[in-house]
C-alpha cells in the first residue's frame, strides 16, 4: 500500500522541498556532477559493493550483494569484516553455495558469526530463504519481479511484496518452533511500516544501475524507478540541500529525497547517492553545526541552517 502524506505535510513540501525549477536546479545539477565523476570509481573506497565485484558471474554477485547490502550498518570495518567472514563461509560460488544450502548440514559454519543484532542462526535463516528464493522462481530477481509492478512509479509495490512474500517462508527448519519474531525478518523490512529500506534499496542499485561502482547485474528493473538508500549522511545531506521537507528518516523522507533528484534526472534519480553518501560520511556538510556550509563542497546551493517556517518571528527573549 502506498503512503499518502499528510495534508500538512503535502503543503510543507509543496513550498520548500526540491530544488526549484529553472536555475537552481540547473546550478544543483552542475554542482552534484563534479561530486559524481570523483566517486565513481571502482575500488577508490572502502564499501560492501568491492567484495561482491570480486565475483565475475552474475548470479554469485546476485547472492554475495544480498549478504553485503544486508550487512551494511554499522561501523565500516565492522561491515567488511562480517562480509567477509560470511562469503569465506560460502566458498568460491555464493550462488552453488545457497543452492544447495541445507540448515542441518552447512548451518554450523555460520555459528560465531556476529555483526550488531545479526547471529550465525539469523544468517543460517537469511540463507535458507534466499535458496526458497532461487528455487522457486530461479533468481533473486526472478523473485522479486514476480510481486513487481513496473507500472508503479518507483519500486514500492514491488519491494513491499518481496519482503512479505520473503517473511512469509517457512524458517522453522533453523529457529525451530519458537514463537519469537525471527531475526531473519530484519533482512525485509516493509515500506509500509515506515522503513527507509535503506539496504534493500542499496542492493538494488547495485543490481540495478551500472557504471563504476554499481554493477547491473539486473536487467527487469529500470534504474527511473529505484529510491535512493536512505541513510543518517543522505538524510542531513538531503535536509541540507533542500530535498525533503521531512525531518524524521523512512519511506517518505527516502521517497521525498529521491521525488527532488528525479526532477534533476528523470531516468536514472539515484545517481548521485554514493556522492552524496560520501560526502556525509566525510564529514564535509555542516548542516545544523557550528561549521555551516565552511567545507561543503556545495556550498552556495546547500542550506546549512534549517529555514523558518514563513511567518515565524525571532524570539524577544520576552517571556
């Protein structure tokens, strides 16, 4: 189910989110450019994607970027060190590996593996939907274009029946029949909850998109209709510049931020994401700090101090 904004909200954005027609956006454009070109590159960063590009055949990348996007929080060592424990565990083809996949023969390989909330049994778990996955429907892709709706604007619809399609498989055979929420199920978030989705929607730009980091392994999807991964840095970054006018990160705040980008280019809107990421990461937006906009590489374009609402008054200091 789509989400539909509130009145206020609606008005909120309608007013100030998005880059404004004509010069100011032509001015974010030029400025986002140069930012893109400097990141995409392959290798130059450390990131998940490198470990899945070590694959040449498009299926173990299909498989090993599923375990890398899923990974993705956290401390940037952190995430790379449990990629890699997690894909030597799989051997040379991740693909074979989750193919043939049985929980009570290969899940003792997982066991001591660790990454934040995620165990060795969540993972053991992920695994033996991703196999019910490939079994039924050949590829992960094939899977989630079966619930798709290429019509839809954007990937909602079709991210929204994956995870709950995804949730639906039976996990019984690695977490027995404990009535807890399995732990699997935060590898699938739902849109329709409120989630950013935010590694779903980075999985899918790397299946999705290809240039020097990306790697379009998929060809079912079009890259006009990905949202962008929604992070803390794309978040302040997004405030920043003016995209969104929501200030509490999910579904809308990811879908707002990738609606403004779009206007900048319709047919491919999540393509200054990893700039834009890196940007945050580096710690080069001010936004609402004592710094401003002194190292944003955008500055003049960025809002580094949050607009009042039309209307409002300095404060007297009366009370």
């Amino acid at each position: 189910m789509a989400f539909q904004r509130p009145a206020r909200a609606r008005r909120r954005a309608a007013l100030t989110s998005g880059p404004a027609p004509g010069l100011e956006r032509l001015a974010l454009r030029s400025r986002l450019e140069p930012l893109y070109r400097a990141c995409n590159v392959g290798g130059a960063v450390a990131d998940p994607v490198e470990a899945v590009r070590a694959y040449t055949d498009p299926a173990d990348r299909e498989v090993a970027g599923f375990i890398a996007a899923g990974l993705a929080f956290g401390r940037v060592a952190s995430i790379l060190g449990a990629v890699t424990r997690v894909l030597r565990c799989m051997g040379p083809s991740p693909a074979a590996f989750v193919r043939r996949f049985d929980p009570g023969r290969d899940a003792r390989r997982l066991d001591g593996v660790v990454h934040r909330w995620i165990r060795g049994r969540d993972l053991s778990a992920l695994l033996l939907v991703l196999r019910r996955m490939l079994d039924g429907a050949g590829s992960i892709e094939g899977f989630f274009l079966s619930g798709d709706d290429p019509g839809a604007p954007d990937i909602e619809p079709g991210l929204e029946s994956f995870c709950a399609r995804a949730r639906d498989i039976d996990v019984r055979p690695v977490y027995g029949r404990r009535a807890a929420r399995p732990g699997v199920h935060a590898f699938f978030p739902l849109p329709s909850a409120g989630s950013a989705c935010k590694r779903l929607n980075l999985y899918l730009r790397w299946m999705v998109r290809r240039d020097a980091v990306d790697l379009g392994v998929w060809t079912g999807v079009s890259p006009a209709r990905l949202v962008i991964p929604l992070d803390v840095h794309v978040a302040r970054v997004g405030q920043c510049l003016g995209l969104t006018a929501y200030r509490a990160p999910g579904w809308r705040m990811a879908a707002s931020i990738t609606s403004a980008l779009r206007a900048l280019d319709p047919l491919d809107p999540v393509r200054y994401d990893f700039a834009l990421c890196r940007l945050g990461m580096g710690g080069l937006c001010g936004f609402r700090t004592p710094a401003g906009d002194s190292r944003c590489p955008l500055r003049g374009v960025c809002r580094p101090r949050p607009r009042k609402p039309p209307g409002s008054r300095r404060s007297s200091g009366r009370r």
